[in-house]
C-alpha cells in the first residue's frame, strides 16, 4: 500500500515549513518538487525574510557573476505581495532596486545595507526612511551622513530599536545624534569601530535603554573602571579587543621598514602633534595630526621629509592636496574611512605625486581598483596595503592580483570578501609575506584555502564566517515573533 504524497500535503502545513528553508531553497529546491510545492513557493509568506547577501555568496553567486540585476531584485520583492519584514541587499544594488523596495515593501522591520550601498547612496537613503513606518531594526556600512539617516528614524521609525553600524567611523556629531534621536535603542553594535573615548561616555551616558552594546575591537579607546561604571546599567557591554590606537602598521614599520623612524620621541604624546610624534635623527619625520591642529602648519615643519602620515578625519581636500604637494618624500599614508567617502574621486589622482609611497592604510574606498591601478604607475616600492573592513568584491581583489601582485602585507581583518575574491588574491600575490582575513564575512576556511595559502608564511583567518549571523539569531530569538526560526 503506498504512503501518502508530497503534493497531498495540506497546502497551509506546506506554506508553514516553506517559510523556514531560506531564500535558495526557495528557488533551487522546493519549486522542482511538485506542482503544489512550487504553488507553496511562490506564497507572499515564504518572503518575509529576503536575504539577497546569501544569493551573492551561496550556490547561486555563480549565476550572478556579473552581479545581482534590478529586474531580479524587483521579481524577488514582488512575491512578497508588500509583506517582506526583512531584507538584506546587495552589494551591487542600484539606486533604482533601492527606491522601488522603498515603495513596495512598508512593512518593513528589517533592512541590512552593505557598506558599498553607503557609499554610493547616501544622500537617497535618508530620503527613503519616511516610507518605512515600521523600521525596527538597521545595519548600516559606515555612511557619512548618518546623523540625518537617525534624525529620519526619529520622525518616522516609532518602534525603532536596534542599530549595527559595526566598522563605522562614530565620531562626536555621530555619537551625539544616536543619543538625541535614538534615546530608547536597546541593542547598538559597533564592533570594529573608530569610536574615541569622549563619544563612548556620552552614547553610555545619554542611551539608558541600552540591553546589549557591543563595543569590542574598537580603535579609540581602552576600558577602565570609570568606563565600566557608566556601563553598569547595560546587562551585556562587550568592549573586549578595543585598543586606543591602531599599532600593527607601526609594529610592522619599526620592525622591518623605515628603519625604526617610528621610534618614540618622549614628551609630545600630547603635545603640538597630538595622537603621536616620532623623530629620525634630528627630524621629524612621521606625523600624526591632531583634530585640533592645522594640518598644513603642522606638514611644513617637515620641511618637505615626512615619510609617514596620518590624516585626521576632518581633514580637507586642501589640506590633502597640500600633502601631495608638499611630501614628496612620503612613504606611507593613512586615510580614514571618513576621508575615503569624501574625496574618493581625488585620492588617485594624487597617488601620482608619491612617488616612493610604500604603504598605505585605506578606509573602505568605493574606487580603490583606480587607485591600485595609480600605485602600479607610479609608486614601484608599494609593498604594504591595509584595507581592512572594506568590501573587497570581484573586481577589487582582481585589481589587487593585476596591478599589487608583488605585494608582501595585505590587511584585510574584518573585510567583506567572499570565497572567489579571497582564492584569487591567494593565487595571483605569490610575493604574500603576511594575509590578515581575520573576522571576514563571506567564506569559511578549509582544507582547500589553506593549501592555496601555503605559500603565505603568516595567513591569518580565524573568526570569518560565510555570513554575518547574529542579526538573524537576534531576529529569530528577540525580534519578530519567531519569524526567522527554523
């Protein structure tokens, strides 16, 4: 006697378990099943929760090679019939996709925008917040205007809660908008942020509401005691890894490049120069400037010899053009993640003037295959690029392998880069001294990656993860009703 069959199943039940599988299944699996099940797929239910990151970097990111199209994103959004609670985007999604999800997905609770999107968009999307009422929770790249996407979430957002903004530049503008126009949030992740200590005390001090603060491998500040005092009222503050200044890059100088121009001048570490000052000989040759200092009078004290530099966030385009002008001699560069979404169309036009730069520090930078491509041209002793928490996509580890291959240090902690990206860069940098792909999103280490990286000495990969999971976990056990369980 046969047992029942798959396509008798009750067509609710069905509906029920098709919400649980996730976005591949419902388009690579369960639609071949039967016709029911395929009638079941297409239910409004069954796309709530819309992951387009997963399609991106799963089994069907070979489809999408050259990228997940608008006509797709739209045909996805549209069989939600307007009841998708959460969506994450793109990378590569257009301006066009962004607004139309806008319209057509007001229940929104959930939305996760890439760093790439920040970057591209910023003006549209806090334009774009009024239209989702019901936004509860918001992961965002680093974005420059930030305080204005949180003034928007004031006015429209009644029930907003939850913020990542992990890898963002939190300055003191930032700091004070999250506590005048999100007072009440109760979960704030910014894991790997350049957050100062001054920033810190008044998000603890003006954000009572706060469950979990998630503050750890931070640059910009150290916990103490006080610091913990000003916790106390938040059940889970993690702070673990945060260090007051950034010192792999000058570890790495002192010891093996600039031939100790980073040793410690005593008495300036704050005084005129700020953050820091060192000497070679009897000059001064790297700088760190201070917010408070003018850039240019502090770089015409080097008399045209400063070798390293580290730009302040706020510094201005004038100022950055001085510094190509006036450093000629320069032979490593800093530039804040700030610095790289203002003036990302000037940086590589400047490269040209540095003719012995060797290292470089970058924000996340939307157009840094131009600026590789400059660096090949121009600067022949490049041996040193940290890039880390930046989206390292297709075309940017391609740009790595084409125009760096003889590259010896790449820092990449905390990057978004998927399997492909990584193999290519593991395959094409064959000079790879160290590779730091520390707490990356986007592939998982195994057997195979290791081999690739057999060459490398030092490969560093611990903590990365295929996809960035505790929003869904947060989600599926706090947030919308069991939405996202499995």
């Amino acid at each position: 006697m046969s047992g029942p069959k798959w396509e008798d199943l009750n067509m609710d039940c069905l509906v029920n378990v098709l919400t649980r599988v996730g976005i591949e299944s419902l388009l690579l699996g369960a639609p071949f099943v039967c016709q029911s099940w395929y009638k079941a797929s297409l239910h409004h239910s069954c796309w709530q929760i819309i992951n387009f990151q997963k399609i991106e970097r799963g089994p069907l990111s070979w489809y999408f090679s050259d990228g997940i199209t608008t006509e797709f994103i739209k045909s996805i959004i549209n069989r939600s019939r307007g009841n998708a609670n959460v969506v994450w985007l793109p990378d590569d999604c257009t301006e066009e996709a962004l607004r139309y999800i806008a319209d057509e997905c007001p229940a929104l609770k959930g939305l996760s925008l890439s760093g790439n999107l920040c970057y591209s968009y910023f003006p549209v999307i806090p334009k774009l917040i009024s239209k989702w009422k019901n936004l509860e929770q918001l992961r965002l790249g680093s974005l420059s205007n930030m305080e204005k996407v949180f003034e928007e979430i004031n006015c429209h957002c009644k029930n907003f809660y939850w913020l990542c903004a992990s890898g963002a530049n939190i300055e003191r503008d930032t700091a004070s908008a999250i506590v005048t126009f999100l007072p009440n949030i109760k979960y704030l992740y910014m894991r790997n942020a350049n957050i100062d200590r001054e920033s810190l005390e008044m998000i603890l001090q003006g954000c009572k509401e706060l469950v979990l603060l998630d503050a750890r491998d931070c640059v910009g500040y150290e916990c103490d005691d006080q610091l913990l005092k000003l916790a106390s009222h938040i059940s889970n503050f993690q702070h673990e890894g945060s260090i007051l200044y950034e010192d792999e890059w000058e570890d790495h100088i002192s010891a093996d490049s600039f031939d100790d121009v980073w040793t410690k001048m005593g008495g300036f570490e704050h005084g005129l120069f700020g953050e820091s000052a060192y000497k070679s000989g009897d000059r001064v040759t790297t700088i760190g400037c201070s917010l408070c200092v003018p850039v240019m009078s502090i770089i015409n004290r080097s008399h045209g010899n400063a070798n390293v530099v580290r730009l302040p966030d706020d510094c201005t385009e004038e100022a950055l053009r001085y510094i190509a002008d006036e450093c000629p001699a320069l032979k490593a560069l800093s530039l804040s993640g700030n610095l790289c979404y203002s003036y990302f169309p000037v940086i590589p036009e400047l490269i040209s003037k540095w003719k012995n730069l060797e290292a470089l520090r970058l924000g996340s930078l939307s157009n840094m295959e131009k600026v590789f491509e400059e660096i090949n041209c121009h600067c022949k002793n490049f041996y040193w690029l940290c890039a880390s928490g930046a989206d390292i996509e297709r075309d940017t580890a391609s740009a790595i392998v084409t125009f760096l291959p003889n590259i010896k240090y790449l820092y990449m902690r905390n990057a978004n880069i998927d399997r492909e990206s990584l193999e290519m860069i593991l395959q094409g940098c064959k000079e790879l001294v160290l590779l730091d792909a520390r707490d990356c999103v986007g592939y998982e280490c195994d057997d195979q990656l290791l081999k690739l990286a057999s060459h490398i000495s030092n490969f560093q990969h611990e903590g990365s993860i295929l996809y960035e999971d505790e929003w869904e976990d947060h989600i599926s056990a706090d947030s919308f009703d069991g939405i996202l369980s499995e």
